[in-house]
C-alpha cells in the first residue's frame, strides 16, 4: 500500500511540473529568444565551464570512494604466488590512473580553452609525424612491460612439477555445492565418471580402480601449511568457478574436462584471524552486525550471530538462481594438525560399504548385505 501511495505522488508531482513548465512557456509570449538553435559564444562558454565541472565531480567521487571504500579491498595474500598478483594488479592500477588523469585533463582542458568562437576557425593540419610516434611507441612499450610480466607471473604461477611433493585435492562443483576428493597415502586420485554416481558416491568415482581406494571425500576441505596443493577441478552440470580470493587464486570447472590450478598456502587460519587488518576488519563487521542485531531484535526477530574469519571456495560465475550460497570453508592447518584431521576421515570407500550395510526402511538387513557383496564382487573383478 505505501508502495502504491508513493508512485501516486510520484505521478502527481509530475503531472504538477509538466503543468508549471506550459504555464512558464506562456509566460515568455512576446519575450525576444534566439530560435536558431545555432550555438553562441554564451553557450560555447557555458559548455566550457560544464566540461569543467564535470572533471571536478569526477576527480572529486574519486577520491571521496577511495577514502569511503579504500578499506575494502583484500590485503595481505595467503598464498606464496599472491604478492606477484597483487604487484601485477597494483602496476596495472598505477599506469591506468596516470594515463586516465593525464588524458581526461587534457581532453576537458582542450574542450575549453578551443571552444567555439565567432568568426574563429580550427587550424587543421593532415598530420603530424611526430605525435603519431608519440602515441603510439609510448602505450606499445608499456603494454609490452606490462605483458611480459604477466606472461611471466603467469609461468611462475601455472607451472606445476609433476615430481614436486604435493597433495592432490580434487574440487568437484554441482549446482549449488563444492565437494572435495583429497587422495590418500598413494597422492594419486582414482578415476571418475559421471556414470558410477549412485548413493553416496556423488562424485562418480570407479570404487574397482586401485588409486580410488584411500580416497576421502568432504565437504569442508583442511589443507596444510608451507605444502604446495594441487587443485583439479570438475564440474557435473554447468560452467561453473572456483574463486580462493585470499589466496588469490580462480580456475573454472568445465563440464567434461578437468583444470588444474597450484599454490602454497602460507597463513593457518588462526594466523590470518590475528593479522591486524583482519582484526580490525572483523571488529568492524561485528559492529555493524551488532547495530543490525539490535534493529531485528526489536522487531521480535532474531539477532544476528558474531563474524569469524574463514577462507572460503566461491563460486565466481552466474550458475544459477544459488549461485550466491556456493561456497565452502577452506581450513589451512599447521602441517601436524592436518595430519591429525587427516586420520580421523574416512575413506570413500568405507562410507559406501557403510551406507550399504545400513538396510532401508521396512527392508530387511539380508537384501542389503547380498548387495554389498554383489557391489564387492563386481569391484574384485574389475580390479582383476
């Protein structure tokens, strides 16, 4: 209803101005008005000064939303490749903010100083050597600087050594969820395909294939410190991005085909919740959720509970209508600790022999453990 009362007035209101504009029209009858609609020198300095203004309002938004909002960017990097992206990203926002407030200066400075004079005419020259090198050496050597370090961050980043120590985690993404296969004591993980999915098994993998034996599946994923881990990512229905902004690190998940991604984390989570942006980042939250807590408390709802700093697994591209409640908690652990969370999983395998030992409602326990041995034998053949 109060909806409806607003657009009204809002149409009135409307309706008023249009009414008050005819009547200032006929006001002005018999006025004398230049209607040749050809620009006057009054004009082409009211324009001047327009141009003007508009570079003050922009310069000044600028700094007002650096000032406003220059606390929310990321900050420290919890990956050992992070301080090359955030170096790339801060050259890049360097040269952009150089060359943008040089160009927009001269652009409005120009558009005054040569505005539209009577009898004035433009000096018009065919062209001019010497700025068409200027213009263009100058942008192709910095882009070319500014290529070959990404190329070259790029390299460092992607490159991962087959040989080199790591753990093997694999992220499967499905609307509207991230799960994760982590390979056991072989670091090798065992196939998969979408066609063996059934029961708890939502990831497909071929239980009969050795390297799958000692794979452990969850759904909030420990890593260890100072190791690098090597992500390969799937994906069962769309297109769909793994985003670990902290880690500054993103890899889409292709339908059909597995991508890979490596970094070192180089931060627990207890460390990071103690760097002092970060403190001081989730006092400020908790602020705001405490002043929000208190407004749905006295409307009889409940409260908001207090922030705590985890990593997360985003999903960064538009999946569908949950796309924005695709995520998963990252949990980096002191190498002795991830061991610790480690023993206490339990391997895929064992939770399908698991979940097939438990009879289904109203059926007896015997049809379940001549499935599990149907399901067993079938495996020992195809290792066979």
């Amino acid at each position: 209803m109060t909806s409806l009362l607003v657009i009204i007035v809002l149409v009135l209101l409307a309706i008023a101005l249009w009414q008050l504009t005819k009547i200032f029209d006929l006001t002005q009858v018999g006025a004398s008005s230049d209607n040749s609609q050809v620009a006057n020198d009054k004009d082409n300095n009211l324009q001047g000064y327009l141009m003007f203004g508009f570079l003050a309002f922009l310069y000044v938004f600028t700094i007002y939303g650096l000032l406003k909002w220059g606390n929310l960017p990321l900050h420290t990097p919890a990956s050992a490749h992070g301080g090359q992206v955030d170096n790339l990203m801060n050259i890049t926002w360097v040269l952009i903010f150089i060359v943008q407030a040089v160009t927009q200066v001269l652009l409005y400075w120009f558009a005054f100083k040569y505005k539209g004079k009577k009898d004035q005419k433009a000096l018009y020259f065919a062209d001019n050597n010497k700025l068409e090198a200027i213009w263009s050496i100058i942008p192709a050597v910095v882009l070319a600087g500014l290529i070959l370090y990404g190329l070259y961050a790029w390299t460092n980043i992607m490159f991962i050594d087959e040989d080199e120590d790591t753990v093997v985690v694999e992220v499967y993404a499905q609307q509207f969820k991230w799960t994760a296969r982590i390979a056991g004591e072989d670091n090798v993980l065992g196939k998969a395909n979408v066609r063996y999915i059934e029961g708890v098994n939502t990831l497909g993998v071929d239980l009969s294939d050795p390297n799958a034996q000692d794979d452990i599946v969850v759904s909030e994923l420990h890593i260890p410190k100072g190791k690098k881990i090597h992500f390969k990512f799937r994906s069962q229905d769309v297109l769909h991005s793994a985003y670990m902004p902290h880690f500054r690190a993103q890899m889409n998940c292709v339908p059909g085909m597995v991508t890979e991604f490596a970094f070192t984390p180089i931060y627990t989570t207890s460390e990071y919740r103690e760097l002092p942006e970060m403190v001081e980042k989730v006092a400020h939250i908790n602020e705001l959720r405490a002043k929000r807590s208190t407004e749905l408390i006295a409307k009889g709802e409940s409260g908001l509970d207090p922030y705590t700093f985890d990593y997360l697994l985003l999903c960064n591209k538009i999946c569908g209508a949950s796309h924005y409640n695709m995520q998963m908690k990252i949990v980096v652990d002191t190498p002795e600790d991830y061991k610790k969370w480690l023993a206490q999983q339990t391997t895929l395998v064992n939770e399908v022999k698991a979940s097939l030992e438990q009879p289904a409602e109203g059926e007896s326990a015997a049809p379940a453990e001549a499935k599990e041995n149907d399901t067993v034998a079938a495996a020992t053949v195809a290792m066979k």
